[in-house]
C-alpha cells in the first residue's frame, strides 16, 4: 500500500480506502462485513468511509463493531452528513442543529471520540453557508473533527465556501468526495482545477462504476447471482446507469488492455483513477475479503499514457464529462 497527503493537509491517507456504502447493514451480514474491514486493514488500508446515512445509521454501528480493539491512532474516521436519519424536519441538511445532533450520534455509533474528516454529504440550498461552516469550525476547535470536507459540490459551491472561511479565518476544507471513474468525469473540468489551486484533495467514490468496469456484466446476460445489479435494497437503482448494452460491451474491450498491463479489470478501473494527480484516494468496497486483497494491488501502479490512451479509445464517447451533472437534491423536497 502506498500513501498520499490529503489535499494540502499534514494527514496521509492510504490510496485505496475501504467505503461500507451499501455493504454493511444491507448488502452482507455483519459477521461478513467486519471480516472485510479487518482485511483492510490487514493489507495496509487506513482509511475507513462511511456516513450518517448508509443503511439507515447501521452502516456506521457495523464498522465502529468491527474497529473495537484497533488502535485510534492506527487509521483515518471519515464520515458524513446531510441526508435523513430520521422522520423530523430538523433531522437532515447542513443546519447548525442537524450538524451538531448528527455529528454526536457518530461519534456514539462509531465508538470514537473524534472523527478525522467529517464531510458535508451534499450543498445545502436552504442553510446559509455561514451557519454550516461556523458549525463545522466549533467542531474542529472542539477536538470532534479534524478536517472537514464536501461531497458533491460543484466549483461555484466549493468556492463560496472558500472565499467565507478565508475571510473569517476560519479551517479551509481539505477534501472533495465526487464520483469518478473512466465512464464519469464530470469532475475533470471545473472541480479538480479549483481543487489543485486551494489544496483540496480528492476522495473519489464508485470508481469502478458500482462494480461495472470488473467485466462481469455482460451484455445480453442476466446479472450474476449476488451482485450489486440485483441488489433490491439500493445497489440496482445506482448501478442502472451503466446497464445498457453499448456500455458492457465498450467495457468488455477493456480486458486486452488490463491484460496487457497484467491487472485485473477492477484494478485497472482503480488505477486509471488515481493516475489522476489530485485524487489522494479511491473508495473501494467489499462483500468478502477476497475482493479487498485483490482490489489493493492497483495501489502504486503506474499507467503509461499509451494505455491511459488506449483506454479512452476502448470507451469513447461514452464516459460523462459535463460539470452540470454534479447536483444536490434537496433532502426535504
């Protein structure tokens, strides 16, 4: 495993980060789940993801269960907050109120005193940015978080939030957590430019596409047995996107190219994200530990630009590119 800064941070973070986004508390039982955190952290992963909102809270109740007896000082907390954990109005969004509830309830489900990177899950249209960002500092100086970071935001929103934190001296963000992967780069154009000139590290998730770009969809085929395309509880309407046929088979022509290069399709998908000189991470998650293991070997790897090249021609037009795609919904609509 191999290291990098977050952002402009003192924090290093491990490459590849494991996320227990509809995993734990949902896809695979919890004995499964603690299993794969474990391997994790066996190969050298530090960086542990989660949020307030996977699976309904359990999610983090599963991954604090499966940290208990690891030393604190041996890994990164990141978690997050803005979508509903409960029925009440109140009980959502970057108000100071859902803030400081939200981030207390973490810290209980996680068994920790402080959480490293707390992140705003989504932009908040309705809370004044003023009231977040002040409630996000009293818990820096608090000793609850450490950084704090944005998930989804486009350019305009990141830089509104830098320009008030600087002007009230206030910590500056550290990280961004978009989607990114080969076939979604909205990221590329807007965001990662502004991010490189104020610090502000990449966390990418889903960068195999939710499982896409492993190949083992095919085009014409029913999904396999236990995949995330059959999952009922959430994975199916995420990775429905990717789903049509001209998608699996330009990714079926990407298996020459991982081959060539020696690496597995996933692996490939996880180093073209971090060939990316802002990305400090890429999130990968696991139903076994099979998966951790193989997935933590595209840690380190250089692709040449022939086969970065390569792999653009093997997609083409496909990949989504257009910065508008970077939204927030309203999480009380």
């Amino acid at each position: 495993m191999e290291y990098r800064r977050l952002g402009s941070s003192g924090m290093y973070v491990s490459e590849i980060s494991y996320g227990n986004w509809i995993t734990h508390g949902s896809q695979v039982e919890e004995e499964a789940a603690i299993k794969c955190v474990r391997a994790a952290l066996d190969v050298g992963i530090t960086t542990l993801d989660t949020a307030d909102v996977y699976a309904g809270t359990r999610a983090e109740t599963v991954l604090g269960k499966a940290l208990k007896g690891v030393r604190r000082e041996s890994y990164e907390l990141f978690t997050k907050v803005y979508w509903p954990t409960g029925t009440g109005k109140n009980d959502r969004g970057l108000s100071r109120k859902h803030i400081m509830e939200s981030v207390h309830a973490s810290l209980k489900r996680l068994n920790t005193d402080h959480i490293d990177l707390y992140q705003a899950h989504r932009f908040d249209v309705e809370t004044p940015i003023e009231e977040t960002l002040r409630a996000f500092e009293d818990l820096i100086r608090q000793g609850k978080v450490h950084y704090i970071g944005f998930s989804e935001w486009d350019a305009d929103q990141i830089a509104l939030a830098l320009k008030f934190q600087k002007e009230n001296n206030f910590n500056r963000f550290v990280s961004s957590q978009p989607q990114y992967s080969a076939l979604w780069r909205v990221i590329e154009k807007k965001v990662v430019p502004l991010c490189e000139r104020e610090g502000i590290g990449q966390i990418v998730w889903s960068p195999i596409a939710q499982g896409v770009l492993t190949g083992k969809y095919l085009p014409g085929k029913k999904a396999p047995a236990g995949s995330r395309a059959g999952d009922k509880k959430g994975g199916a309407n995420m990775i429905s996107r990717w789903m049509r046929d001209e998608v699996l088979e330009a990714v079926q022509n990407l298996k020459p190219i991982a081959d060539s290069v020696d690496l597995t399709m996933s692996q490939l998908a996880l180093a073209w994200a971090l060939q990316n000189t802002n990305v400090s991470s890429v999130i990968m998650g696991a139903t076994k530990p099979s998966q951790v293991k193989e997935n933590v070997k595209a840690s380190g790897v250089k692709l040449s630009a022939e086969v970065m090249k390569q792999i653009d021609n093997a997609l083409g037009s496909l990949p989504e590119t257009d910065p508008a795609k970077t939204e927030s919904p309203n999480p009380r609509a």
